[in-house]
C-alpha cells in the first residue's frame, strides 16, 4: 500500500524538562505521515454514542446552542441520539446570561436544560469566570472595590438558578497563561487585575455553596502535546491544582479542552498519561471537555482527512479513557453542520472543515467510529458519575 507523507512543520524537538516521558517518546517519533489503508475503524454493532457510553458508565456529549435546537429537527434528533451530556456554546456566558449589571437572562440555556431532561441526559454549565465573553458594562463598571460582589453575586445567582440540575460546571476556565510571565502561571484577566490568585479559590468557594452536588472544574486547553509550550502549560496546570487542593479550595475536576492539531506531531501517549495520572492523584476527576480538531493543513481529500481525523482521536481518546479517572468525553459540537472551526480555523483550501464525529447530513464518520472504538475498548466504570 502506498504511503502518501504529508510533513507538516514537524520542526525541532527541544527538549524542556519532563525528560524521561519525553525521552521514552524520542524513540516512539514518527513523521506525521498519511494513515496507514490498511488502518482500522471498524465498529461492532449500531449502538449509539450514548449508548456504548452508558454501557461503561461514561458520559458522552457535546456543546450546542439553543436556536439549533429550535430551528434543526434534524439535528436536534441526532444530538438526542448521540450524547447523555450536553454544554451550552456561548448561553451560560457573562455576554448572554448577565447582559447588564442587575439582569440575568437564563431563557436561552433554560431552553437547552429543559431538552436535556426530556432526553434524560445531563448538562454541564460554561464558564462561571473566563477572561472572555464578558459584556461591555463590565470593562466600564469592574473595580477593585466592587469586582469581589460582582463575581459572588453571579457566581452565586447563575449556580443558584440551576443547582440540582447540572452536573458539572466549569468553574474558571482558562486561567493560565504562560506567556503572560508570571511565576504562577496565571492569565492577566480582569479578575487577575482586580482581585489577585485568590479569585479562583473564591469562585470554587461560591459555586460550591450554591450547588453542594455539581462537580467543580477548572478547564483549560493546550495540555495535549509535547511541545515546550504544552509542557510549560501542563507543568502550570498542576502547580495550580496542587495549590488548590492544598488550600482546600472544593474542586473536584480537571477540563481538558482537547482542541487538537493534527498537524501537531507531538502527541506523546507516555506523556500524556502521566500527565493524567498526576492529576487523578489529586483525587481529581477528569473530563474531555471541548474535543475536536484543526485541520488547516490536512489534505483536501476527504477521505483521507477523515482516516486523519480519527486516527488522532482515536490515539488521543485510547490514551485518556484508559485513565479510570476520566468520567466524560465531550466534542465541541457533533455535526460539521455547526462548528465554531468553520470561522475560526478554515480551510486554506476553501474546502468545509470536518471535525466532528456526524458530517453536515448528520452521517457517522470516522470520526464517530473512532470514538465508538474508543469507549467500547476502556473498562467498565462503576457508575455513570
Ligand atoms: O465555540 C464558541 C464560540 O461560538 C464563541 O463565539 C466563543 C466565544 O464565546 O467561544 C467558543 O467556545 C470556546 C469555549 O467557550 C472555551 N474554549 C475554547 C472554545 C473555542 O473558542
């Protein structure tokens, strides 16, 4: 079988620290070449996502937005099928949910929350503190006098709103920063500015007083390579989650966003896992939160992108769900009918980006395949957490 090689900047290994991981991995490195025909995907049975999931008491899911469900039947059938968790997009963002300083507007996520218990599947709240999204009213009104009320009172309010109702809630999300310089790690946000590192021990402090049975996360991304920033970001990561625990802060998971590259060819399995290892020896929780893939540089081809596509995920899902600690996978989005990679991250080529496990039609690809193999391959969890 001919082997077509797509080289994709490979570029030089430097070596930061972690040595033995990345040591073992220097005998593993291949170039980022074309997956093998003879490659298999197969998948045993029809059994949905969801299904196969359940069957290992696993979440799977995937983020949407509320008009989707409103105006795609289709598609809101296809998310019905497929996940046993789902994740607003942008609803449950200060920008929508806080749109001035005295008013809340849940209507939208309600929506999203009210679907998911009639499919009976459970729904994870996006993002209590980020540095983005926020509305306009708070660049004018946030002080360092005011800035500790504004947080609790939304912490409080939005958690408040729903609590019993969503799993899990991505308490601060992206808060490290490495280039931001500093020792910690931490992002330069406003809530950084205002209120100094102890605003995320506060936000988990709020959530959890407001909602006792929510699992607690912080999510980040850039944790998946071994390059020097992957690296730097994971070593970061821990440093913070340490701390946490330390402090006693309730947190009780880490997101791994999971934006890939496949033209990343550093995916060091060994790594990874004792990266995931490290954190589940916190007592930490893990969740796949926002997977999916950028695939700027793959080949116009689609069937040979799609093979790519869920070679990737398929490397990267085996190596995590064979962590016990992991509980949910999560894509962020489930048709290449709506991802935010179709304006974020297109094509070079013009060609519609591919990402996701259904296609535009909402037809299984590989990509579902790979995740199918990935869930039906791991051990059997207790319970579905
Ligand atoms: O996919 C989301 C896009 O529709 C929003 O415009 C954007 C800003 O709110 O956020 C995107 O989702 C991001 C997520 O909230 C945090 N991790 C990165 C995701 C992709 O940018």
């Amino acid at each position: 079988m001919k082997r077509r090689t797509f080289v994709l900047g490979a570029g030089a290994f430097t070596g930061m620290g972690i040595v033995t991981a990345s040591e073992r991995w220097q005998s593993k490195q291949t170039s980022v070449s074309a997956i093998p025909a003879t490659r298999n995907f197969t998948v045993s049975g029809k059994a949905t996502l969801r299904q196969r999931a359940a069957t290992k008491g696993l979440l799977y899911g995937a983020a949407l937005q509320s008009k989707q469900l409103e105006t795609d039947s289709v598609f809101s059938r296809a998310i019905a099928q497929e996940c046993n968790i789902i994740v607003p997009e942008f609803e449950l963002k200060w920008r929508t949910v806080r749109p001035s300083p005295s008013v809340y507007h849940f209507a939208p996520a309600d929506k999203l929350l009210s679907f998911a218990h009639a499919h009976n599947m459970k729904t994870r709240g996006h993002t209590l503190v980020w540095h983005e999204d926020l509305p306009s009213w708070v660049d004018s009104a946030l002080n360092s006098l005011n800035a500790k009320q504004i947080l609790t009172d939304h912490i409080s309010t939005v958690v408040k709103h729903y609590a019993g109702k969503m799993h899990s809630w991505d308490v601060v999300n992206e808060a490290i920063e490495p280039k931001d310089g500093r020792s910690d790690g931490l992002r330069n946000s406003p809530w950084l500015t205002m209120l100094g590192p102890e605003y995320i021990d506060l936000a988990f402090r709020v959530a959890a007083e407001s909602d006792p049975k929510a699992v607690l996360t912080y999510n980040d991304f850039g944790m998946d390579y071994d390059t020097p920033f992957g690296r730097k970001k994971r070593m970061l990561v821990l440093n913070l989650l340490h701390q946490l625990k330390a402090n006693g802060t309730p947190i009780h998971a880490l997101g791994i966003q999971a934006h890939l590259h496949r033209d990343n060819p550093n995916f060091n399995p060994d790594s990874f896992s004792t990266f995931l290892q490290e954190v589940a020896d916190l007592g930490l929780k893990i969740m796949i939160t926002e997977l999916d893939l950028t695939e700027k540089k793959l080949p116009t081809d689609t069937t040979l992108r799609d093979r790519t596509i869920a070679a990737a995920y398929e490397d990267y899902l085996t190596v995590a769900l064979s962590q016990p600690a992991v509980i949910a996978v999560l894509t962020w989005g489930l048709s290449d009918r709506y991802t935010w990679l179709s304006t974020a991250e297109p094509r070079t080529d013009g060609a519609p980006v591919r990402p996701l496990p259904l296609d535009a039609q909402m037809k299984r690809k590989l990509a579902w395949n790979a995740i199918a193999r990935s869930l039906d391959k791991t051990t059997q969890r207790s319970m579905i957490p």
